[in-house]
C-alpha cells in the first residue's frame, strides 16, 4: 500500500486508507466495537460506485471513482448527547496530507485519530507558522449531513497560506478531504438538534528549520469532534468588558488571517476577564483606541433601529464567514447592514449588540463594561434582532429552512 502521504514522525498505522484528494471513500468499521453503539456490521459487501453517490452537489467532473462499502449500519456512538459542551471528544479518524515546500498537495489519507510527533525544530513550533479553519457538520432529521460553507473556509485558509508562505490545499482538496473526514466520522454527528460536529482543519509546516525561514514541509489535518455550545449560557446573553491596554491585532499584522498566533495572544486579558465575572473581553483598534474591532474569537455587530454596523475588515479584523452569512441573511430581511469604523461610543445608546462566529454562531451581549460604566441591553436580555437572525441562520445550517443562499453541502 503507497505510503508516501504520511509525513515525518507520524506513526504507521496499517488501518489507513490512501486515495487521491479528489476521491472520498467510506471506510471500515473502527476496531474493538465492543457495544452495539458503533457500528459493527456482520457482513461487509464492497463494490464500485460513482463517487459523487455521497454529495449533493457535484464537486467535479474529474472527480475519481472509490470503492465504497454498502450495507453498513452507521449508528451514533455511545455518549450522553444532552450533555455535550465545547470541548474536544476523540473521535475515529483524521486526515493528513502533506507537501514539501515549493510544491502541491496531492495525496491524502484517514488515519486512526491519534497523536503526531514533530520535529523539536518544526517551522510551526519553533515560529508558529500555521493556520487553523473551524467549521460545522449537522444531521438532519432524515439523517444525512449538512456542511455549511466549505468553500469559504477553503478560501480563507488559502489566503492566510499566502501571507504565512505556505502551500495550501486547493479549494476542491480541502471540500473533498472535509468531506472524507466527516463520513469516517458519521457515528459522531449529533443527532439533529443535539449539537454539531465541529470540523478543525489544521495547515503547519511541520518540517525541520533552525533559521528563521518557511519550513522545508508541510502538513494538513483534519479531526473533529462532537459539541454542543461554545458559551455554557447557550443563547442566553453574554457579558463583555472592553480591554484598552491589550490589543488584539495591528495594521501590518496577521489580525486579518485565521493564524494560530492571532489567539494565544488574547488570553491574558480574556482570563482576567473571567475571573472579574465576564464572559470575554471586546477589543479596540491600537492606533486610536476608540474603533470596535472584535471579541477574542468572534466578530461583533451594533443594532440600532433597522441598522445593523459592524467593523469593517481592514487587515485587523478576521473575516469571518458566519458575520459574511449574517450580513447576506440580514439584508435578504430588510435590514440595512454597514460596514464601516464603529466607534466604542455609539455602544452607549444601541439598541442591541451580537457576536458571531462558527462556534458560538450568534451570541446576544446581555451588557459590555467600559471604563468601568456598565452598559445594559434589553435588561440583560436577548434582543429581538439577534434572536431573529440567530433562527433563520441555524435554522437554515440544520436543513429546517429552504437554501436560497446555495450554501449547503448534503452528504449522505
């Protein structure tokens, strides 16, 4: 079997299944189903059918064909699915595909979720050269699968290989290799309305570089696992304080791309922040010190009246694809969206003010803290236009609505 996908100090595993990047296989049941919870099926038939068996939507013509097993029971795994919270479960398989520097991703493979091993001297270790995506896979009520936007992410990690000189998967790759990752993982969807399978996509140059250059080679990876909300207050209001000593971001800088440095950088102020009873910190621009830009994970919009104003994206800001959804979703209601500077002043007298972000999807702020003056929105409630817009954009993740935006992907 062709092991050339497999990058430097991961560990063989003789349960992997290689395929071209463009190729989506359903694999064999996990070893040790010691319960009836995971599927365990008492015969296996394998034949040939067309790949695109699995979409919805047509990916490509030159898409090949793999082998895939039918007759399989694919059951839920044996957990507690009303007592999921934001925190990683290990699931059954991941993906891994790599690439030396200067050249392109081409094979991928599914391996048994597990550790890797790096280099002491691997270029995201030692100069935190790497990105990470977020996205969500829902059931259905028929069963089938739901992810929301792939494209985008693909998209966006592309841009952010650009500015972190690296290599990245091309759009079609990284649908394709999601959506492999999430039919290995299919016992580990929710059930519909019980939370999502969230999809981590990692790139990293997971190559040896002592001088500060790109790293000789690169590594992408998937894993994902099973949540429920990312704020324990679900849809109830959250409480932001603003941190006018600690920025986030700054012009010239990677604020505008999803690296992983963009977040280790926020959590001293956001720990602060809980312990005085916050739930997380919302941060101004570092020039004037007077411009919203964003919460430590997610994206924030202003109402007032028919007005919805969020900060523009301006090399700072990251341009989030649940705020991109809100915006199109918001306007296809009626509302006027802006995206322009929104000043820390015009908090005083909104009306209501929401975050957003792949995780939390939408977030009411029950009262954001400023210089030390609280301030109110809907008694600490949630707002009519948050709770509006946080209906019809989870509503439509979930199948429940119809998809005018053609934004889903529906595996089966």
């Amino acid at each position: 079997m062709e092991s050339g996908a497999v990058f430097t100090g991961l560990q063989p595993n003789p349960n992997y299944l290689i395929f071209p990047s463009r190729s989506v296989c359903r694999l064999l049941p996990p070893q040790n189903c010691s319960d009836t919870k995971q599927f365990c099926p008492q015969s296996l038939k394998f034949q040939r059918q067309p790949l695109l068996a699995s979409y919805s939507k047509k990916l490509s013509s030159t898409v090949q064909e793999a082998p895939l097993i039918s007759d399989v029971a694919y059951e839920l795994a044996d957990i507690d699915w009303d007592s999921l919270g934001f925190a990683l479960m290990p699931t059954d398989f991941m993906y891994i595909m790599k690439c030396s520097h200067g050249q392109t991703f081409s094979k991928g493979e599914l391996q048994r979720y597990g550790n890797i091993e790096l280099s002491p001297s691997a270029g995201v270790l030692n100069y935190g050269q790497g990105l990470f995506e977020g996205l969500k896979a829902y059931r259905k009520q028929d069963g089938n699968i739901l992810l929301f936007r792939p494209e985008e992410n693909a998209l966006r990690m592309r841009m952010g290989a650009e500015r972190m000189c690296m290599p990245s998967p091309t759009i079609e790759q990284f649908v394709d290799a999601v959506t492999a990752t999430v039919l290995a993982n299919k016992r580990w969807v929710p059930p519909p309305g019980k939370g999502s399978l969230y999809i981590r996509p990692l790139l990293m140059g997971s190559g040896a570089v002592l001088g500060l250059a790109p790293a000789p080679e690169y590594t992408f990876l998937i894993y994902v696992s099973p949540v429920g909300n990312y704020f324990k207050e679900g849809i109830a209001p959250i409480h932001l304080m603003i941190d006018t000593e600690v920025h986030r971001a700054t012009p010239g800088g990677t604020g505008g791309v999803k690296t992983i440095g963009n977040y280790a950088s926020v959590l001293k102020a956001q720990t602060a922040a809980k312990a005085k009873g916050f739930t997380d910190v919302l941060y101004l621009d570092c020039v004037h010190k007077k411009y919203l830009e964003e919460v430590s994970s997610c994206n924030v919009f202003v109402v007032k009246g028919n007005v919805i104003s969020t900060p523009s994206i301006k090399g700072t800001i990251l341009p989030g694809i649940t705020r991109k959804s809100i915006i199109d979703v918001a306007r296809s209601q009626g509302f006027q969206v802006e995206e322009r500077l929104v000043a820390v002043d015009e908090l005083l007298d909104a009306d209501e003010v929401f975050c957003s972000g792949t995780a939390v999807v939408i977030s009411p702020v029950g009262s954001i803290t400023y210089h030390g003056e609280r301030i109110s929105y809907r008694n600490g409630g949630i707002g009519v236009v948050s709770q509006q817009l946080y209906s019809a954009l989870t509503r439509l993740q979930m199948g429940l609505t119809e998809d005018k935006m053609d934004w889903l992907l529906e595996l089966n």
